[in-house]
C-alpha cells in the first residue's frame, strides 16, 4: 500500500526533458551572440519541466550551481536544452541541464553550457515544501550521476557550514 507522504518512486528517464528553441535577433548582446541571461532562461524552465514531471507538484528554483558558458551561442544557432533528474532529497530536486547548440545547415551541434539546477517542490495548499517521489536509479549512468551529485551536495553544505563562521 502506498503512504500518503512518500510516493512511489520514478526513474530519471520518467522525467528527461527537452527543450529547444531557435534563436532570434532580439535575443542577441551587443557581440551579436545570444545574451546568457536568454540561455539561462531556457536552462530554468527546462529544469523547471524536469522537476513537475518528477514531483507532479508545482516547484520553484531554489540554487543555479556553477553556470559555465563554455561557448558562444551564435544567431540563428537552434539550441536544446536536456534535463535529467540526478538526484532528490526529502522536498528538493537536482537536475543536470546541458545546452546544445546546432548550427543548422551544416548540423554540427556543440555542447554550450552545463549547470546543476535544484528546485523544491510545494505543497499545493499552503505553499510549503513537500515531498517528493525517491528516485529509482536504473541505469549505470544514473548512478554515476548520482554519486557525483550526492559528493557536491555534501560539498555544499560543507561550505554553508564555513559561511556560518565567515558572517
Ligand atoms: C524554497 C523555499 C520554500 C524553501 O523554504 P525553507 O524554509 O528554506 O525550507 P527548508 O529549509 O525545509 O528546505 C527545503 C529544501 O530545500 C533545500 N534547499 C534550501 N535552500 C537550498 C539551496 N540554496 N540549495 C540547495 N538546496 C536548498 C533544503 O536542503 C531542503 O531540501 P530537502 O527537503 O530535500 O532536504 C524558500 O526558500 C523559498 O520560497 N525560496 C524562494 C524560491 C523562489 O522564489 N524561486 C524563484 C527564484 S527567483
């Protein structure tokens, strides 16, 4: 029998999300490059789609981790963004979301940007963080990507610890 406050569990490949979006030219910086705030965008909302999906809750973003613009995005580049859940807590949710960009009449795609995303799920009622499904790890890249996430959540608390004593 299933318990009202932990529901069952999901994979991450119930939930993996694409996004894509072609680029636009009110969606340049004065380079003439897509503007990273345009990019940042697109990495929430898919995030954002990857956490419902899990949750079945509605979410917010909570911490965008290390957003490293590894490459220009050019005009007219069609970009995706990929979402997969790789870790949760008891109410929150990491996800991995990479950014490809293809320049579409030759088809060569680079990878762009990579960043861990968390989002904590809410009660729908009084707005509280609530519960999420576990996460069923089923694949060997699954679990790799979970060992990695759970080592960096560790990380994090370890510095948040440090900050306590800097402030
Ligand atoms: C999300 C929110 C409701 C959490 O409230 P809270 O009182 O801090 O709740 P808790 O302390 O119980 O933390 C809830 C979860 O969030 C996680 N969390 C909180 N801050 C975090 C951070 N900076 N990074 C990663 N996880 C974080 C906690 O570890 C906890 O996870 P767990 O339940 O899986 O163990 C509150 O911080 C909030 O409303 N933030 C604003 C969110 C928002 O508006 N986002 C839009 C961005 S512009």
């Amino acid at each position: 029998m299933t318990d009202e406050t932990t529901p069952p569990g999901k994979t991450p490949r119930e939930s993996y999300t694409v996004l894509s979006e072609s680029m636009m030219p009110d969606q340049l910086n004065h380079h003439g490059n897509v503007f990273g705030g345009v990019i940042l965008a697109l990495v929430d909302k898919c995030g954002g789609v990857v956490a419902r999906r899990h949750a079945r809750l509605p979410v917010v973003t909570v911490s965008i981790d290390r957003v490293e613009f590894n490459q220009p995005v050019y005009a007219n580049d069609y970009v995706e963004a990929h979402g997969r859940i790789v870790r949760v807590g008891r109410t929150s949710m990491d996800v991995l979301v990479t950014v490809t960009a293809e320049q579409v009449e030759t088809g060569v795609r680079r990878q762009t940007n990579r960043c861990m995303v968390t989002y904590v799920a809410l009660d729908r009622l009084n707005g509280r963080p609530a519960p999420v499904p576990p996460l069923v790890l089923e694949t060997d890249e699954d679990r790799r990507l979970h060992a990695i996430a759970e080592r960096r959540t560790e990380r994090r608390r370890a510095e948040a610890r440090d900050d306590v004593d800097d402030w």
